[in-house]
C-alpha cells in the first residue's frame, strides 16, 4: 500500500543563473505541483531543500508552505564556484513534508546536473519529476541523514562529531539577535535548541552554547556561554549576553555558535555550529543578520540548522 501511495511524488520547477566574474550560482525554487496529499502519504505542507553534489558544503531551504500546488519564488546564491567546476557539479533538489510536530518526511528527489541550465542567459525555468522518497535509497530514503552533513569550520574548536537528524528533524538552534546603534550594544538570547541527536549517541547529552564574536582576520574579541544542560536532546537555555560593538564595525565581525557537548571524563566536543555576520553558514544566518540590522533596535529570533564540524 505505502509503495503505490507514494507512487508519484508531482513536479518541481527550478531556474538557475552563473556569475562568472563573481563565481556565483543564483538557483531560485519556483513552484511544484501534483504534490501528494496528505490522504495519500504527503503532508500539509512542504519544504524544499537544495545543495550541490558531490561538495555539500553550501545548503539552503525554502520556508514551508501549504502542500497544494506551492510557489516557493525563493533564490538561494552558491558562492565560491568556478567555471571549471560547473560541469562536475549536480544540484540536488529534495521536497520534504513539514509539520509542525514531528519528524520531516522525505517526500521526493531530483538530481539536475548544472549544464542542463541555461547559466548564461536570464536562468529559464525547468520542470522537473520528483522521484518518490520510497524509491530513492536505503536507510536514508524516507529521512535524510545526509543535509546535515559535515562541512569545514573555519578554525579548530574541538573534536568531530557527526550529526544526523535520527528520524526527529534537522538539529537546530533558536537565537534572538538586537543591535542597538545609539550604544553600540548587541543582544544575543540563547533560547533553546532542538534534535540534538548523534547516531552514535547512546543516552540525551550534556551541552551547553558558546558564542564567540571574531574580526575579519578570525581574531577572538570575545566570548560567552550558557550554563550546562544536562541529559535533554531538547534543552532550554533562555540565557542574554551583552556584545560591545560600534556601528561601522558591524560589517567586519562575525558572531559564531557552537553547541558543545560534555562527554565522560569532561571531553568537550562540538556538536555543531553556524556563524553570522561577515561570515555567513548560509542564506539564512545572512538574512537573520540583516533583519537584526534593519531591526532598529528591535529582536529578531530565528532557528538556525547545526552544522557539523569535520577535521
């Protein structure tokens, strides 16, 4: 029954577009249709996740939207590709069903390698078959253990760790940013943080958040972190820290998260990060500096997806 539910998994259309002066690709998720229903093994809403093969080191997701025939209009930038490399280069576009309880289910998947677009003109849009998750693979087929994948952090803060989202979603991270120009004072709430499970993980760890501010050259200015949270996959940390930080300045820091987790005989290890500021994770550590900046004076709170560190 669950293989004919899923037999069809509905359409995807997706435009791309290279700057090869800037080494940028520009990939914007338009809309799918023919999504399944929820009666028929979809769910309410979906989510669309994109990165390229075989790196991985850059990622993106749109916001969710309702499952009926959805128009996602969001552009996602790669940075850092050269010409040469488009053409070994495959971008993987993956429809997930998102709910607000429970896991995410890996509804479909489409492999597009980079020349069939038109990279060089106005990025024409392509429709695109979604092969349904019950015929992609293996273990991973219904839920990804692979988007949170290791990436290269930019400095040496700890021991490796590989985080998968064991069946209960992306880890994540829940901060409020508020910059107040007048006094220079950056407020940064550690709020809670969700799914931090390991495959190796035999029982919930002991963690706790460090947040590091760093200029343009990787220099520590400063540090804070929470009080330590113990045996919670889900903690709550709901703890403020107060950086200093004059407004022309801005633009040369960075504010890096880590959570780190406290194993048997008091080894730390970095469970996972993100950076925002001059040095971006993503598109969406970008778009929550910005806010904080055009806030005024006023919170911004997002959830931001781990990234686990490799050495």
């Amino acid at each position: 029954m669950r293989d004919e539910v899923l037999s069809t998994a509905g359409r995807i259309q997706i435009s791309a577009s290279y700057a090869p002066t800037a080494e940028k690709l520009s990939v914007t998720v338009v809309r799918a249709e023919d999504i399944p229903t929820k009666q028929r093994g979809g769910a309410s809403s979906v989510q669309v996740r994109i990165v390229i093969l075989p790196t991985k080191k850059q990622r993106f997701k749109t916001k969710a939207k309702p499952a009926t025939n959805p128009n996602f209009h969001e552009t996602f930038t790669f940075t850092r590709i050269t010409q040469n490399e488009l053409r070994n280069l495959c971008l993987r576009v993956r429809l997930y069903g998102h709910e607000r309880i429970g896991k995410d289910k890996l509804l479909g998947e489409s492999k597009i390698e980079l020349t069939e677009f038109e990279l060089d003109g106005e990025g024409t849009p392509l429709w695109r078959t979604l092969t349904p998750g019950n015929a992609i693979g293996s273990s991973d087929s219904m839920y990804d253990l692979s988007d949170t994948g290791s990436v290269h952090s930019f400095g040496s803060y700890g021991s490796s760790s590989s985080l998968a989202m064991v069946q209960s979603g992306a880890p994540e991270l829940l901060v409020s940013l508020c910059y107040q120009s007048l006094t220079g004072r950056l407020t940064v709430e550690v709020l809670k943080a969700s799914n931090l499970r390991n495959v190796a993980m035999q029982r919930a760890p002991d963690t706790y958040v460090k947040v590091s501010m760093f200029n343009s050259i990787g220099q520590q200015l400063s540090k804070s972190k929470t009080s330590i949270r113990r045996s919670m996959y889900d903690p709550e940390f709901n703890e403020t820290f107060v950086f200093q930080i004059i407004e022309f300045e801005l633009p040369s820091v960075s504010l890096m998260f880590s959570v780190v987790n406290i194993k048997k005989m008091r080894r730390k290890e970095i469970m996972g990060w993100f950076s925002m500021g001059r040095d971006n994770t993503g598109e969406d550590e970008e778009s929550h500096w910005k806010e904080m900046i055009e806030g005024k004076g006023k919170a911004v709170k997002r959830w931001h997806v781990l990234s686990a560190v490799e050495y």
